[in-house]
C-alpha cells in the first residue's frame, strides 16, 4: 500500500509542479517506486507528436512514469484558464470518482504516490465542486506549497484553516521562492513557522535546478515514507 500525499497550493503558480518533481526524483533517486499524477490540467503542449499538459510531462520525467496519460492525467483541458471554465468549454464534466480509481491504480506497488492539485485549495472544478472535494475523495494527507512573495502569510493562514476544516491530515508544507529580490524573507519565514507551528519540510530556491530540487527534497523523505 503506497503513502499517498495531495500537493496543494496557495494560489497558482506557487511551484506545486516543481515540488511533486523534486520529491518523485528524490525518492526515485533513492530506490523507491514512486508514482505522480495531475488529476486535472488545463492547457496543452506537443510533445512528441502528442498533445500534453507541461506540468503532467514534468512530473512523468521525474518519476520515469510508464502509466498511461489517462491514468496520471485523468482530465487533460486545451485551455489554460480555471478547469472549470476549461471543462466548460470542452463540454465534459470532471468526475471524482475517475480520479479516485485513476489514484487507486497508481498506487498500486508503489511506496509514494504524489497528486498534484490545479491551482489554489479551492480552484473549482466544476459550478459546485472545488479541488478541495477532489482531495477528501482521495483522502490523502496534505503537502502545501507556500509561494513566497508579499501576501504569502495571508494566503498561507487562509489555505490552513481550509485544509483544516476538510478534516484531512496536514503533512507539512514547503517554501518556495517565488520572488529572487523579496524583502525580508527571514522575517516572513518566521512568520510561516509561527503559522503552521513548524520548519518546512524544505526550501526551493528561485532559480529551478531538477537535480538541485531533487537534494532538497531528500530529507523530507524519511518523514514522508515512515
């Protein structure tokens, strides 16, 4: 049976993808099988002749993924706007319950399995469901990504108490560094520790190195496996 854990942010591009990648290369680096999925992207590249959410391309590199796309990316969306206006547009409705078996069968004979949220805790999936129904369906403990930059405490606290109210274990968070130049970083750190009532599991810097991340994420492991 896998440690399944839900990524979540604190608003879009906070740097979830960089961190599932960095755990999944982290864990795969040291021997584990690992597995990552996106339940829902929006916005498509070719690659390869196929078109692919960047995101979901990332996280099957880091974790050398052979899993069929429909299985790591449930609900791959052609534009990059809110998933629910993107299934809108796409006239699908997103299904839970697909996500769900989707997970299930991932994490199958693998020790981590990590999913990634689409943008913050509430970002909506539909006209009534949010990512946060997603997460409590998948009952997954909590990894929130914390974006660095002014503002963060306010989106951090809030992303807290949601995360709280859902009832589903909170796992830790980690920083990323959104803004090279932010004023007074140590101090706002503090204030996050203060925040959530202990150290981020670790700190991504601003500049994205995949092998550097990888280090980071590697003491992290042991928490996150035990």
């Amino acid at each position: 049976m896998s440690r399944r854990y839900f990524i979540a942010g604190t608003d879009t591009g906070v740097g979830k993808t960089r961190v599932c990648c960095a755990l999944l290369a982290a864990a795969r680096g040291a021997g584990h099988a690992v597995a990552g999925m996106k339940p829902v992207s929006a916005g498509l590249i070719e690659q390869d002749g196929h078109l692919i959410n960047e995101d979901v391309a990332d996280i099957r590199r880091a974790s050398g993924q052979i899993d069929p796309l429909s299985q790591i990316n449930p609900y791959a969306l052609e534009l990059p706007v809110s998933p629910h206006i993107a299934a809108d547009r796409a006239h699908i409705m997103l299904d839970i319950d697909t996500i769900s078996a989707a997970a299930d069968r991932l994490g199958r004979a693998r020790e981590l399995l990590l999913i990634e949220g689409a943008g913050g805790w509430y970002a909506p999936i539909s006209a009534t469901a949010t990512m946060a129904e997603v997460a409590k369906a998948l009952n997954a403990p909590v990894l929130l990504v914390v974006g660095l930059k002014l503002g963060c405490l306010s989106h951090a606290r809030l992303t807290l108490e949601a995360i709280r109210a859902s009832a589903l274990p909170f796992a830790g968070w980690i920083a990323s560094e959104l803004d090279a130049h932010m004023l007074e970083k140590s101090a706002n750190l503090l204030a996050l520790e203060r925040i959530f009532g202990k150290s981020p599991l670790f700190l991504l810097p601003h500049a994205a190195d995949p092998s550097a991340d990888a280090q980071q994420a590697i003491d992290a492991l042991p928490q996150l496996l035990a």
